[in-house]
C-alpha cells in the first residue's frame, strides 16, 4: 500500500474503522507529535499495535504541537510527520488533529483501546475519564522514557556550537 493512503480525513478515518470493527478487529488509538521519529516512537508504537488488530496514530496538527512543545517546535510540519509514522509497517492509519488531547477522536473513532507511551500512568492519562465514559480500556506501552526529543535537540545543538 501506498503509505499515503494510510493518511485519513477524521470522517474517512471513522468510516473505514466502523468497517474494520464490524469485522471482528480491535481498533488501538495512539497518539504524539513525532517530530523527529526516534527509536522511543517506534518502541511506542509496536508496543500499542501489540494491543489489537489496526492501529491509528493520531499525529499533532502543527498548532497544537507548537502549543505543547514551545516556540521552534515542530521542526516538520504536520505533513512529513504523518508521512513518517504512516511509512512504519506496525502503523495501519494515520489522523492528523489539531486539539490539544484526543478526546474527541476517542468519541468520533471508539477505539478497544487507547495506548499512551510510559511517561504516563494509568492515573496521569489526560484522556482517563473520557476513555472510561466510553468504556475503551487505556494501555502504557512502549519502552522506559529514556529518550526525548528534546534532548536529541539538544545532542544536536550541542554538536553544532562544538
């Protein structure tokens, strides 16, 4: 498949879903910016796919990853990172979305399960309370936060200025 094609609209998203579920397969909904895919983002990802049968990453629009990362941030923009994620074989699709949680995505898409990475608990999940409302089961996956962007930025900067 042309990883493009793997790059949905929320209502394409919603209706290829709502088919994929009737036929038995359980939907796993994640979620970042990725700016800059890392080892980290894969770990995560492999991780939530593990969880079901089709995964989505819903990837930050360029507002909302500007909002939660700070000025300077994203260095790619919404496009090439949903290229990058889509173009990873254990992804099946990907949405981009401009709000500040996936709240309304867990409404719009009902997913089995929401993965979040393991810089969260089951506690700590900003989307906890939505996920229960909707009876969609939340899962910590991936390996141990040992790794950010942030600090291959500042790798990187570091290298630059020496």
């Amino acid at each position: 498949m042309d990883t493009s094609q793997k790059i949905l609209s929320r209502e394409n998203a919603r209706r290829t879903l709502d088919l994929r579920r009737r036929s038995g397969e359980r939907i796993v909904l994640a979620n970042g910016c990725f700016d800059v895919l890392h080892a980290g983002h894969v770990r995560y990802l492999k991780g939530a796919r593990a969880e079901g049968h089709v995964l989505v990453v819903a990837v930050n629009s360029d507002t909302s990853a500007r909002k939660l990362k700070g000025t300077g941030r994203p260095i790619l923009d919404e496009a090439g990172r949903a290229a990058l994620v889509a173009a990873l074989s254990c992804v099946d699709y990907v949405v981009v979305f401009s709000e500040s949680n996936v709240e309304s995505l867990l409404r719009t898409l009902r997913p089995a399960v929401h993965a979040k990475g393991t810089d969260y608990t089951l506690e700590s999940v900003p989307e906890r309370e939505t996920s229960t409302q909707l009876g969609i089961r939340v899962a910590i996956v991936g390996d141990p936060k040992n790794h950010s962007s942030r600090d291959l930025f500042a790798s990187i900067r570091e290298c630059a200025d020496g």
